[in-house]
C-alpha cells in the first residue's frame, strides 16, 4: 500500500523525490512505500499551512474545541483498523495497540479539545500605578511536529493536538519507519471537519523531510521526540533562528526497589515496566537496582516470570513480545547483548533472537535480563531501547541514589517503597522529569511530562503544552 502526503486536505499531489520501502516487522516483508518528501514537499505543505492559519487561529474555541473531540470520537470508532494497522506498521502486539496506543490518540484528541476551553490569560493590576496589564496567548503561526516510531500515533497525536488547539497550523512528520497510522489520520481529520491546511503530514527521512521542516524559516516552532543525538542536532540548526523548542529525547530509567514495597505489584509491574512495548518506551526502567536483601529472591522471581513471557507473532492474541520495529534496530539491540559479555555480565535469561513459526524473517528477541556486576558498564550507561534490562543489588538508600543519578539522561525513575520519608527523600534527589512511587506510566495528562539532562528540554502536557504553542504578550495600560 502506497502512503501519500496529506497536504492541503488532498492527498493527492505529486512526489517530486521518490518512494522509500516500509516494512512490515513481523515477517520483514516490505508492505508498501511512503513518499520520500523534498524540500518542496515540505514548502508546499507550509504554504498550504500559512494560507489556513488566518481563519483558524480565528475561529472560536468552541468549534476548535468541537473539531478536536469529532477526531477523538472517530479515533475510537475506528479502534480496530488503527491498531491492527499500527501493529502491523511497528510490530507490537494488537492487544497493545488497541488498550494503549489508539485510546492514548483519541484521549490526547479529547483532553486538548476540553483543555483549550479552560485556558485562560491573566491579568494584572499594578496597584498604586493607575494601570493595568493583561497577557495574550497568540498562535505562534506555523508550527513542527516530529515524532518517533516507538508510539507512533500516540506521540504524534500528543503534538498535534495541542498545536491545532491554540490555533496554530501544522505541518507534521511522523517516524518513515512507522507512517501507516498518521496516514490514515488525515482521513479522519477531513471526517472531522478540520479546515484544509490546519494540519498537513509529510513522509521521509529525517535527514531530509525532517530537516527541512527544521531548516524552514518560517516554521517558528519545533516540537520533536526522538534520540538524544537527533536532538541535539536540531537545536543546533534551529537555535540560531530563535525557533521555539520542546525536546523529548532518550532516557536510562532507574527502577529502584526496596525491601518493604508491596512484593507482589512491584513483580507484576516490573515485568511491565521492563518488556511492555519490547522494551522500547523511552520511560521503561530499564535499568533495576534491588535492595540486597531481597536481591535473590527478586531475581529468581523475575527471572521466572519473564521466561513465562511469549513473544509471538503480534496479532495473535497470547502474544506479549511482538517484533522489534526494524531490522537495524534489532541488529543494534543484539550488539548490547555482546558488549555485556564482553564487559562481563551474566545473561540470566534471554539474548537470543526467536524464530516464530511462519514468520521466520521477523525481528523477535527474546526478553533480556542482564546481571551487571557495576553499575558503570556500557550496558547500564547507555539507550539501549529494547527488551533488555540490568539488574544489580544495592545496600544503602545513599549507594542506590548515586547510581541512579549517574547517567547523563533525567527522563524518569521508579521508586518502590512504603517508607513515607525515604519517598520524600528519593523524590526530591532523583534528577528525573517524572518521579512514579508504587507505580509504572500512570499517565494524568494535566501534568508535565518531560526530562532533564540529555533526555531533554521544556515539557508537554496539559497546559505547558498550551503555553508551548503560544506565544505571551503583555499589553499594559494606563488610566
Ligand atoms: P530518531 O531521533 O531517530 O527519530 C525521531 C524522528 O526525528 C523521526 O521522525 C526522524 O525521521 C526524525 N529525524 C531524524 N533526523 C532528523 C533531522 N536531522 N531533522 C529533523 N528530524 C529528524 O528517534 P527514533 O529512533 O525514531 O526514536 C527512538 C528514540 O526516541 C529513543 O531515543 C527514545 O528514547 C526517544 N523517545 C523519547 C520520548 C520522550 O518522550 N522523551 C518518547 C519516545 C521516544
């Protein structure tokens, strides 16, 4: 099936570059081709944008608000294409998809079409002065969205969303590895009723689609999650444009597990934690630091319950690890699995890739437990973004901090424990954006949602993603 751009409400207009393969994970056939946008790809869909924005930064927050939740309601009533579609694009199972990651695209839909209601400016009275100041929230005009392969709907959704809320026009770029379900929400989004032009979606590489929407001059805002390398790039070629930025990048997550936690939730989710998705959420923990006085029998346990994991194919509905997402990402993932040998670790379970019956060319890894004897080694320093997690012991709540902070990346960590004041404590000292205390990835979306360090700058979410996508002015007068 050939994906097309979506510009304008037409998905019809010419590719000037060519076409680029996608995959399809689960048995590494080629399914279909998506667009391999140029640079004029990319100034068409900013023209069409430019041309929208005018009338929909305009129109009343009523009916952005009517338009955003027809998209959500679409969303669900059609669940199953989405997440059959989804699955087949990434690999992950189609039980995931449709609990996870279509209702995750159809809320961020809802919430924002409710959020930008509730949005209001504030206003200031400069008592003694005679004058009084308010603050307007403009529309900063023609916005980026670039999003990962990972989630691919649910990320892209969780940007689109609130862009097209305060009245900003898109033009967007899901992941070339996973473009099948942005594809067919531009369907919905003319369903909808959205405007021509308020959202416009471009397929290709990143290095060149990618950078182009970067690289455009009057696309005055990015908002991208991704690598932490691909980051880091951006900012350098968007800073000396004064672009707006929001930055989700990687993360090495702590899972830090004490004695007195409630045993039995921490084990379930752990399994969670570590595997969902093959391991490949930027907030997995995929690294676990266990109190040593239950390190062995966590181990044994873990161990046990992860052997228990099938990975199969993902529509079968007993699977629980589907495919990793491509081929040189599976190939990636299976070079830390080596690199820990050489550096020493013990593989308690895992590390060798599967072959599911009739689909011998997929990209199945089995689930990876790895015993590190330092928590210095590559393995439990760098992304690795797959079903492969370290574990090693700790003694003391000091011990345990220090490792768990000593990775360049901040994006979140997991804390279990039912000690009030070493919650308090842990909390306060873990250089992470989201702190989860006897939980995994509950998700309130009011709330920021972001990293520090190398996982990232600014944070989305209710209405840090509203003020994001706006720009303030002071107005301040006189009586
Ligand atoms: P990636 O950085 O390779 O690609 C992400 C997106 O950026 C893709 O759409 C890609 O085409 C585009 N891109 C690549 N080069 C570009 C360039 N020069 N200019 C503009 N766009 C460019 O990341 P990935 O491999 O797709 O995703 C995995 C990474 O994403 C992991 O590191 C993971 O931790 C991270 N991630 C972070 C979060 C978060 O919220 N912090 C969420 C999910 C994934």
């Amino acid at each position: 099936m050939n994906i097309k751009n979506y510009i304008n409400g037409d998905f019809s207009l010419p590719i000037a570059n060519g076409w680029i393969d996608n995959y399809n994970p689960s048995n590494g056939e080629v399914y279909g081709q998506i667009p391999n946008s140029s640079k004029d790809d990319v100034e068409q869909a900013y023209k069409a944008a430019k041309s929208a924005f005018s009338s929909w930064s305009q129109t009343t927050l009523e009916e952005r608000s009517r338009i955003l939740i027809k998209i959500s309601e679409l969303l669900e009533a059609n669940l199953d294409r989405f997440a059959e579609a989804e699955s087949k694009d990434n690999g992950k199972p189609v039980s995931l998809a449709k609990m996870v990651d279509i209702p995750r695209a159809a809320s961020n839909f809802r919430f924002f079409g409710n959020a930008i209601t509730q949005f209001a400016s504030e206003s200031h009275e400069s008592v003694g002065q005679n004058a009084v100041n308010y603050t307007l929230r403009q529309p900063i005009g023609v916005v980026g969205c670039i999003s990962p392969w990972n989630l691919p709907l649910y990320l892209f959704t969780w940007k689109i969303a609130p862009a097209i809320a305060t009245g900003n026009c898109v033009v967007a770029k899901p992941s070339e590895v996973t473009p099948m379900t942005a594809y067919l929400l531009g369907e919905i989004c003319n369903e909808a009723g959205l405007p021509k032009g308020v959202l416009n979606i471009v397929h290709g590489l990143g290095t060149t689609t990618g950078q182009a929407i970067v690289e455009h001059p009057n696309i005055k805002a990015i908002s991208f999650t991704g690598g932490t390398a691909t980051g880091a790039h951006i900012a350098k070629v968007a800073a000396p444009m004064f672009k707006k930025l929001s930055l989700e990048l990687g993360g090495k997550n702590p899972n830090i597990i004490f004695a007195d936690c409630d045993y039995e939730n921490m084990l379930n989710t752990t399994v969670r934690s570590s595997f969902a998705n093959q391991g490949q959420i930027c907030l997995c923990g995929s690294r676990i630091f266990v109190e040593e006085t239950i390190y062995e029998k966590f181990k044994a346990d873990f161990v046990e319950k992860v052997k228990s994991l099938k990975v199969g194919h993902p529509s079968e509905t007993d699977t629980n690890i589907g495919a990793l997402v491509s081929k040189p990402h599976l190939e990636k993932v299976k070079s830390y699995i080596e690199i820990a040998k050489e550096e020493g670790a013990t593989i308690l379970c895992g590390g060798s890739e599967v072959t599911v019956e009739g689909y011998e060319n997929g990209y199945y890894l089995q689930p990876t437990i790895i015993e590190v004897k330092t928590d210095e080694c590559r393995v439990n320093q760098e992304e690795i973004f797959g079903p492969v997690v370290t574990i090693m012991p700790f003694k003391t709540e000091d011990d345990v901090l220090e490792m768990a902070n000593k990775v360049k990346y901040g994006l979140s960590a997991t804390l279990w424990t039912n000690n009030l004041k070493r919650t308090m404590r842990m909390s306060n000292e873990l250089q992470a954006g989201i702190v989860w205390v006897n939980t995994w990835m509950m998700r309130d979306l009011r709330t920021p949602f972001g990293g520090v360090k190398a996982s990232g700058v600014g944070r989305e979410g209710g209405f840090e993603a509203l003020r994001f996508f706006t720009e303030a002015k002071n107005v301040c007068i006189k009586y």
